[in-house]
C-alpha cells in the first residue's frame, strides 16, 4: 500500500483536501458574499496565477513524467532552429517567443509554464465573464459563478487513481497535458460566442470573431473543433431552420474544416515525407474496434459513467428543466 503513495498520488488527494476544507468554510463559516466581495477580480487572478505557477514548478520537481511541458518545449526549440514545426504551433510559437528564442531548454521550459499559467487564469477570467451574461445572476449569485469557476480548476474526477488508474481519465481539468491547457481559453470562447450567435446575435461581426476562434482552435489544439463542426450547425438548423441566419453559421465551419483539411496534410503527408527516419503515422477509424469482448464492453460502460457521473446526474436530475431551456 505504500508503494502507492506517490508524489503524483499525494498532490491529487491534497489537492481534494483542500477542495474539501474550502467547501466546508464557506458552507459552515461564512457566507460566499462575505468572502469575494472583499476580494476583487484582479486579486483573484494574480493569486490563481501565482498558485498554479506552484502547481506547475511542483509537477516537475515531484514527478516530471506527468507533465508534457518538456516535450513541448523542446518543440519550441525546433521553431526556433527553424526544423520541423507541428499543425498545432500556436503553444509551441508563444513560447518560442516568451523565451526570447532561447536555445536553453530550462529557459524554454519556464516560457512555458508562463504561458500555461496565464491561460489557466483567462480560463477563469472568461468562465466567469460569460457565465454570469448568460445566466444574468443577480449580484449575490455572481459569487457563486466566482467561487464555482476557481473550485473547478482544482476539481479531479481521478478520486479512484491509487486503486483504478485506468478507469477515471476525464477530469474537469488536466496538469499534465500543455496544449490542453493552452486550449481552452480558445474553446471556451468560442463555444460562448456560438451560444450568443444562437441567441440571435448573428451579425456579420460575429461571424467574423467566430471565424477567428476557429482559426485559433485548429492552431492551438484542433480537439474543440471536431465537436463544435458538428454541433453548431445543428444547433443553428433546429433555432433557425433553413434561414438567411442557418447558412450564416455554417461559414465558421466552412473556413475551419479547410483549415483542418490542410492541417491534415501537413501533417500526414508533408511531415511523413520528410521524416528523416522514414517512420510513418497516420490516423485510422476502426468501427467498433475496441468492443471484441464482453468484458471490454463492461468496462467502457463503467468508465463512461466513472469520467461522466456529474453530467449523467444532473441530466437524471433537472432534465424537466434542461428540456424547456431551449
């Protein structure tokens, strides 16, 4: 049972230590209000930014195989000699940059978690913003957007890790994996700016801020994309039917699926041949590949519902209330 006590394993349940004890504060203590409204904004993320520069610095110390951070950096090296560069270089490019094109790889290495620390904060920052124009809370309510946006940065669905490494693998967010991270300021704002276009907000501005997003997505991490390519123009078909405002919504999707088709061959035909060591990768769909046995098909079913008991509950739950919403 010791052997299980890893580095990695002890910053996860700290980390649900101290996501527990906060809870316990502010729900027994005191009240939400009494706590952010003394704490402005700003304050707010120069702190989370400040305490996730620790949590970066501490994954590489305790346990550098968690992160990715080295791997990427070394592929800002690459930019910077002008060798091979990646479909999504956007991460690798800023810190390219941040670094002032150093060729030291401690150097790269720290651009890096700048970089991530600062999108972990607009991930925040933007989470917060939209939410409560969205929602329209009244002020009381915005703190707990506030509170509830800062607590699920820090929030792991791994809880069964030491026992089950294999079955929880979809947290509410990830440490590990730095164009992940990177992304999702871009994702974000680009799934609220397409919820306000279905809202009705379908002016020629914002399609072009959508067609930007997208753009931004592919160049960061291409990942949101595949979703929002299919889901968007449904969503616009069933609020819009075949109008002026449906065709609208599908030119970000348009622009965006040109983009990924010329990332594609960037990728898988321009980078293969000009592999040095001939080694070739590719991407293969294999229709039900994985389901050859029952025992196969009973742990996806209990990993689904492991990584997405939150999402499942609530739709069991308030389903009366999701299906009015739209």
């Amino acid at each position: 049972m010791l052997s299980l006590l890893t580095p990695q394993i002890i910053i996860i349940y700290a980390t649900y230590l101290v996501y527990l004890l906060l809870f316990l504060i502010v729900y027994k203590k005191f009240t939400i209000e009494s706590i952010v409204s003394k704490v402005s904004s700003d304050k707010i993320s120069v702190f989370l930014f400040a305490l996730v520069l620790i949590i970066f610095l501490s994954l590489l110390y305790f346990n550098s195989a968690m992160s990715d951070i080295p791997t990427h950096a070394r592929g800002a090296m690459r930019i910077i000699k002008f060798e091979r560069i990646t479909g999504h270089f956007l991460f690798h490019l800023l810190v390219a940059i941040a670094s002032f094109f150093s060729l030291n790889e401690y150097i790269l290495v720290g651009a890096a978690i700048l970089i991530l620390s600062i999108a972990v904060v607009l991930k925040y920052r933007v989470s917060c913003y939209y939410i409560n124009k969205i929602i329209e809370f009244s002020t009381t309510h915005k703190y707990y957007i506030q509170i509830g946006s800062l607590l699920s940065l820090f929030a792991f669905s791994i809880i069964l890790y030491p026992v089950f490494p294999k079955l929880m693998d979809s947290p509410v967010n990830v440490w590990h994996n730095p164009t992940t991270i990177f992304l999702m300021p871009f994702a974000l704002l680009l799934f609220f700016k397409s919820y306000c276009f279905l809202q009705g907000d379908t002016d020629a501005k914002t399609i072009w801020i959508l067609v930007l997003l997208v753009f931004l997505n592919i160049i960061a991490k291409p990942s949101f994309f595949f979703v929002f390519c299919l889901v968007f123009p449904l969503f616009a078909l069933i609020e819009y039917k075949f109008t002026k405002s449906f065709w609208k919504s599908l030119i970000p999707v348009f622009v965006g699926v040109v983009f990924i088709a010329a990332q594609y061959f960037y990728i898988y035909f321009y980078l293969n041949s000009n592999k040095p060591t001939g080694e070739e990768s590719g991407v293969i769909i294999r229709l039900l590949y994985y389901f050859d046995s029952i025992d196969k098909i009973g742990y996806f079913i209990v990993r689904i519902i492991a990584n997405y008991a939150f999402p499942l509950l609530f739709l069991i739950l308030y389903f009366n209330k999701i299906r009015f919403l739209y």
